[in-house]
C-alpha cells in the first residue's frame, strides 16, 4: 500500500475558517497463493481517493451586531471501492455527501446554543457495505448510508 494524506487550515478572515483533507491510496496485492484468482487487483475495503471540504462562517465577525450565528456546510466525497477482488459485482459506488450545520447563541440566554444540523443534504443514496454470499438458496446482505435526516439540538454551557 502506499499513498498520500493531506490535511490543512486556512484561516482567511476573522470570520472564514476553511479546513480540508485529500487522501490518496495505491493499494493492491503483491504476493497471493497459487490458487486465487482476482478479477481486479485491489485490497477490500479500501478507497482510491477520499477529500473534504468544511468552510466554517461566524456571522458576528462581518458585523459585530449581526447574531452569534455560525455556518458549516461540509462536503465529503469517496471513490469507490470493492468489498472483494474476487467478484466486482461486490463494489461499493463512489459518493459524494453534504452536510450542514448551524449553531446560535442567543444573546438574551448567555450559555445556551441552538443547533440545526442536516446531514446528507442530496438524499444520495449509496451502500456502506455489500456482500452477495451465494449458498443453496443464495443470499445477499447490505448496509445501506443514512438518508437525509435533520434535526435540532439545543445545549447550555453553565
């Protein structure tokens, strides 16, 4: 296996936060017994490529007056991968995901935050996980991602 990770942290203002990462991985078989025959020489489980981009925005530092506000949408995309090398119909398609995420702290509540967090914002939809184990009658398991879901959540510091 060999490959690359990257990760950084732009801070661009007093309001913009931008944090990344980019991962990149060769991975395949070098020695195998005799006997096994592979339809793509890659190891399970493992992705070619993998980033993600998190801009993070604090309402408060463009204007001082505005509310404590701050917006964090994130997106995170994956390429795809195979559960075995032994059978491409096990792939797991590559996916990109986006999330959001926005906090307050009302001024009137010193200590309290509300939160509106939405994940998987698009609906993809796409399998974590994928297994066809063929018997007698064959069988077929999967995992598939979360839907989009939301929620709110509401916290106090004290």
């Amino acid at each position: 296996i060999k490959g690359v990770d990257l990760e950084g942290l732009l801070l661009a203002t007093d309001w913009l936060r931008i944090s990344g990462f980019y991962s990149y991985t060769d991975s395949e078989f070098t020695e195998l017994p005799a006997t096994t025959v592979l339809v793509k020489n890659v190891l399970p489980y493992i992705s070619e490529q993998r980033w993600g981009l998190s801009p993070t925005i604090e309402l408060t530092g463009i204007n001082p007056a505005w509310p404590e506000v701050t917006i964090a949408p994130k997106v995170y995309y994956q390429s795809e991968y195979f559960n075995l090398a032994t059978d491409l119909e096990q792939r797991i398609p590559a996916r990109t995901l986006w999330d959001l995420r926005v906090d307050w702290k009302p001024a009137a509540a010193e200590g309290l935050t509300l939160a509106f967090v939405a994940q998987n914002l698009t609906d993809e939809e796409s399998l974590e996980y994928y297994s066809a184990q063929y018997t007698q009658a064959g069988q077929s398991t999967a995992t598939v991602i979360q839907p989009r879901t939301w929620y709110l959540e509401a916290s106090y510091r004290f």
